[in-house]
C-alpha cells in the first residue's frame, strides 16, 4: 500500500485536498490534528510534557494548555525541540499503528511540516499544495481570527514553498486560476497505476 505525503505552507489547501481524497474513499492521516489530540489524550506524551515542563501547564480540568505550551516553545528553539522530541515519536507510532488497520490501494498523510521534520522520508511520494502568498493569506484571514502579522510569523518558521516545491514528487497548484479537483483525480489515476505496479 503505498503512503502519499500532502504538505504544503499555511493555507496553502492541504486540508481541502485531503477531502476530496477522502471523498474518493481514500483513508488520510491527520498528523498535526492527531499531534494535538495525542498531546491532550496519550498518558505517556502528557507525562513526558509534564516532566520536561513543569505542572504549570496545565490548564482548568488537568487539560494541557496549548496556548501557555505554544508561548514557551516560541522563543526557544531548544524547548521547541524538546516538546517536538516528544510529540514526533507519539505521532509516528500512532501513525503505524493506523496505516496498519488500513485497506487501500493508497494512503494519505496530510502534515505542515513533513519536509522540515524530516518524515516524509517515511513516505513513498509526496505532494505539495502551492498558493500564491497574498491568496493564501486572505483565505486564512477569511477562515479565521488570525491576523497577518501572526501568518506570516508562522510561515518564517516554515520552509519557503519554493523549496517544498522542489522537494516533492508532485505540486498541485491551488490558486484562482488552476481548477484543483481535475489535478487531485489525475494524482489519484497516478498512484492507482503506481500500486498496481508494485
Ligand atoms: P493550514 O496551514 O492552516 O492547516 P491548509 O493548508 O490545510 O491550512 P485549508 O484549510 O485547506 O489549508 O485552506 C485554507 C482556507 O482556504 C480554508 O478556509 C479553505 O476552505 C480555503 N480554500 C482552500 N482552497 C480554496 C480554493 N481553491 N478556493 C477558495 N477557498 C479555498
């Protein structure tokens, strides 16, 4: 069964992509979604956050408050990498542990961060989703209550697209002058053709 990555910079359509392979019957993976819940949920992953954080973060109703988690990670890359050595591994059993109930010609991970963690080398192909920057901006402003300023200090930290771009084996473009679903099916005929093949 072959395992397709999606990733993509912010608001780029990854999500929006991996619904229409959802809608195709084909299972997706939620990385960062299932970080989250892992994160609030795994006993293991919250003992770990604990130790290496202290009791403070936890909010109300012993749940981990991921605005407090997010505000030490920030400025310290050496905390970062602590919260992400515990959160990555978790995400990469889980993540076994799923592909392995699966029955599908294909699957699909959807993840931001696929190239910059390093995990899309766990994947046999990867597909980037490409948006201009001003539309993916305004289509995330629209989305919700984040402003500009806090958009483009996440995309800071993120690779350039450029280089995910080149990085992958497939780009779908999702701007206002490309359809996106005729792209999505001819992905889905390619991968159909390439699990036949192995
Ligand atoms: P994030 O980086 O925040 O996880 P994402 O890459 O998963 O975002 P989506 O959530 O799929 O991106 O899309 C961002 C927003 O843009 C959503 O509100 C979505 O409905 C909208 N959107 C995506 N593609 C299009 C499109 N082709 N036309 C109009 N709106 C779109």
């Amino acid at each position: 069964m072959l395992k397709i990555g999606v990733t993509g910079s912010i608001g780029s359509g990854k999500t929006t992509v991996c619904k229409i392979y959802e809608t195709l019957g084909i299972p997706v993976y939620y990385a960062d979604n299932r970080g989250n819940y892992l994160l609030q949920n795994n006993e293991n992953v919250k003992a770990k956050v604990l130790s290496a954080f202290g009791e403070g973060i936890y909010g109300p109703g012993h749940i981990i408050d991921r605005a407090l988690l997010a505000e030490m990670v920030f400025n310290s890359p050496a905390k970062l990498s602590t919260l992400e050595n515990i959160i990555h591994p978790a995400v990469f059993d889980d993540f076994n542990e799923w592909f392995a109930s699966q029955k599908s010609p294909y699957i699909v991970k959807e993840a931001a961060l696929l190239f910059e963690a390093g995990t899309y080398k766990e994947l046999d192909k990867i597909i980037t989703i490409a948006a201009p920057l001003e539309t993916r901006i305004q289509r995330v402003i629209s989305r919700s209550q984040i402003t500009r300023e806090q958009i483009l200090s996440r995309e800071s930290r993120q690779w350039l697209e450029e280089k995910k771009i080149e990085m992958a084996d497939f780009v779908i473009y999702n701007n206002d002058r490309q359809l996106l679903m005729p792209q999505v099916l001819e992905l889905h005929k390619v991968f159909l053709s390439l699990n036949h093949e192995q």
